[in-house]
C-alpha cells in the first residue's frame, strides 16, 4: 500500500508529457498511478537498491514503452541520466520507508518479529549485514550506532549485553538478537513499542548507509532538477526528517527552490488505520526555480 498516494500526487502534479523518477520504487504502489498520469507522451524511470524489488515491477510493466527501471541506489541518479542521456527530471519521488515486501520476507531479516537470518541490505549481493556489524563491531561503536541511529536511552547497556553474548556464541538470528535486546533493558521499562524496535531501525540505516545516501541525493538535486520541477521526500523517522527539512530550507534561503508546503504532510486517520505501518510517515515537497 503506497504511503500518502494521494498526497504524494497532489504536491507533485504530474503532468502529461514529463519526466518523473522514482527513486525509491519499492512494491510499485506509487509508480502505477504516476504512471498513468504521465501517459504515453512522458517518461518514467525507477530505481531501487533492492534486485528483487526492481526485477518484479520490471516484469510487470515489461509492455510500457516509456518506463525504464534500474536496479541501482538513488545516489547514482546523476550517473544514470548521463550515461542514459536522459533530460532533467520534472518530478522526483524520494520513499524512505522500506516496503512491507521487505519486512515479510523472513530471508531478509528486517523483523524482529519472525526468526530470520540477520542480514537487513536492501541489496543482498553487497557489503556488511547486520549480522556482521554486531559480532565485529566494538562495544563502543555498536553504542554509537544504536545511539545515534535507533536514538535508544539504553545504547550502552544494549552494546554491552550484544558482546558478553558473543565471546560464547555469535549472533546470527532475528529473534536472537532481540531477545538480547530484551533482557538488556531494565525490567521496569514500559514503552509504546518493542524494545527492539530502535536497535533493528540503527542497524539498518548504518548497513544500508540510509543518512548518508539522503544527503548526498539531497545535494544534488539542484544539478538534476528542470526548473520548475517539484520533489518530494517521505520520511519515516526524525532523524531524516530533520536532514530533509534542513536541506529543504536551506533551497528555499539560497533562491534554488520554494517550499510547497511549510509543515509536513503526515497521514489522515483513515489511511493510518488502514495502514499502520504509515502511521510515522511525513511528507514534505519543494518546487524548483
């Protein structure tokens, strides 16, 4: 289900005849109506980090003759235009959340929820899983990690309970390394949500290199952008957020774009009961001049 659709088409206005980019493709979900409001005479490109992902939108729109999808990371857009020598893009769609296809499927270790191999890359073919980071890392560096990425009050007790645990036995599983988590924070703790959640959520940004992707996109889309092209960004927790609308702001200060909207769009009720896993999205777009 694709997160704010209708607001995501709203502060976009994609129009016959242009060239929008999705970046972030995920299940689709986006890319099936902009689609369509582009027609024939526009041009679609989508990409993602994640094979799988990229190759089943590919198969399904195989008979569209204006759609091309590139199994590649969003930081490599500048590359793909001029290798393609394709145009500066009218619309760019920027999803930060993972799709629920990720977390479903138990071989990629997203979920703490169900026992899986601990991996957690969108694209399983390169680099660290996570797995590797918590039984290589040091104490100091995996209470940096969960700190600054899972911003958890108990980062150096959750870092500390990870390496007593591996000198006897390495932490390969989902479901492992949760309950590590669990009988690391104190009994007493009450939370809203597992105590797992902000470990798995650091994890994963710092084996998929989430902040600084975001950033170095964010820095170019003055060089990829027409003018009068619009972006937006969909943000699911703060600490993209705050680099989003940092960046954003900072357009707008230095006369490169102006904001479509002052604060984010975030989820009406209906859409976060139809879909809870919207409930931390936040939208916000720019229009460049």
């Amino acid at each position: 289900m694709p997160v704010l659709l209708h607001e995501v088409i709203r502060v976009l206005n994609p129009k016959p005849g242009e060239f929008f980019v999705d970046a972030t493709l995920g299940g689709g979900g986006h890319a099936r109506e902009i689609l369509k409001l582009i027609g024939d005479s526009g041009l679609f490109l989508g990409i993602d980090l994640d094979r799988y992902a990229a190759q089943s939108f590919s198969n399904e729109i195989s008979n569209v003759k204006n759609a091309q999808i590139v199994f590649r990371t969003y930081t490599d857009l500048i590359d793909i235009l001029r290798r393609w020598k394709l145009p500066k893009v009218d619309c760019l769609l920027i999803d930060l959340g993972f799709s629920s296809d990720q977390i479903d499927v138990v071989e990629r270790g997203f979920s703490f929820r169900k026992d899986g191999p601990l991996d957690m890359r969108y694209d399983d073919t390169n680099g660290m899983t996570a797995g590797d980071a918590v039984n290589s890392l040091s104490e100091k560096k995996l209470s940096e990690i969960i700190k600054t990425f899972g911003e958890d009050r108990f980062a150096d007790r959750i870092s500390k309970a990870i390496v007593s645990y591996r000198k006897q036995k390495l932490v390969t599983r989902t479901t492992q390394l949760a309950d590590i988590i669990l009988h690391a924070i104190p009994r007493f703790w009450k939370d809203s949500i597992h105590p797992a959640t902000r470990t798995f959520q650091a994890l994963r940004i710092f084996v998929n290199h989430e902040l600084e992707n975001l950033e170095k996109i964010l820095s170019d889309i003055p060089k990829i952008m027409n003018t009068g092209g619009r972006v937006s960004i969909i943000s699911f927790h703060s600490l993209e957020d705050r680099i989003v609308k940092k960046a954003f702001l900072d357009f707008s200060k230095e006369g490169k774009a102006k904001l479509i909207i002052k604060k984010p769009i975030v989820p009406q009720f209906s859409e976060q009961k139809s879909n809870p896993r919207s409930r931390s999205a936040k939208l916000r777009g720019i229009k460049m001049n």
